[in-house]
C-alpha cells in the first residue's frame, strides 16, 4: 500500500524504499515542494549573477563618471558574457554533485542510460538546471539595462539639482 501510494505521489522507485517508513497522508502536496525547490534554485542563481554584474557596472560608473548608459550596458552585457559561462559550470556542478551518491546508485543498480533518463528524479534534476540556466541567460541584460538606466539616472538628477 505504501508502495502503491508513494508511486502515486510522484516518487521514484529509488524513493519508495526510503520512504516506506513514513505517512504520505500529511497532506503535503510533493508536486508544489518539487516546484518551489526549482523556484528557490532558479532564485538563488538569478541573484548571483544580477550582483556579479551590477557591482563592477557600479564601479566602472563611479571611476568614469561621464559614461553614457549604452556604454554602461554595453559594459554589462561584456561582464554577462563572461559570467554565463562559469553561472552554467557552478549550476551544473553543484546539482550533478548533489545528485552523484544516486548516479552511483542507478549504477549498482545496472540501470540503462534510458532508464536513467527517465526516471522521475533525473527528469527533476534535468528541469531544475534548465531554469535556472535560463533565468541565468534571461537576467544578464535585464540587470545591465536597469543598473545603466538607475545609474546614469542618478547622475542626472544629481547635474540638475547643481
């Protein structure tokens, strides 16, 4: 029963034997907590990367202080290109690390790369790195746009209270 239950809740059959001593009738939707993780994950790297830009856009404002916004964008969008590619080797590191004890795991277990690429927590993991990789992607000209347009802004409003 157990087993029939957790199956029906979206767990794995690599899940079921860890869950077996625990109620599924908590009345905690798994499908909602898978999402939020997803949410959280995609937040934390969006966060990352929008700072990793806007501080040296900050900085190269406060050294050349006569900098036009497209210059400043521009600027961010340079800081972005460099920043994509180590964002996309962190976010896959650290979930591929997270996930390692279980690639072991399926390994023992002598899944097949098929499998593998079908089973529930793979698929999970596979969706969690495409959004946040996306999000990474979306939010390097977004962050350069709005920093450039508040920071040429500011020195705007500063020339015309002089």
């Amino acid at each position: 029963l157990v087993t029939e239950n957790a199956m029906i809740q979206g767990f794995g059959e690599e899940e079921i034997e860890e869950l077996s001593m625990f109620s599924l009738y908590i009345g905690v939707d798994f499908v909602k907590i898978g999402a939020s993780v997803i949410i959280m994950s995609t937040i934390g790297a969006i966060i990352d990367t929008a700072m990793a830009i806007s501080s040296p856009m900050r900085e190269m404002f406060l050294h050349h202080p006569s900098i036009s916004k497209k210059d400043l964008f521009t600027f961010g969008l340079s800081i972005g290109r460099d920043i994509l590619g180590t964002s996309t080797n962190t976010l896959f590191f650290a979930f591929f690390g997270g996930y390692l004890a279980l690639l072991i795991w399926f390994k023992d277990l002598s899944y097949s790369v098929g499998e593998i690429v079908n089973s529930k927590i793979f698929s999970a993991e596979m969706i969690t790195i495409f959004c946040a990789g996306t999000g990474v992607a979306l939010i390097i000209p977004i962050t350069a746009l709005i920093t450039a347009y508040f920071l040429v802004k500011t020195r705007e409003n500063k020339e015309k209270v002089i």
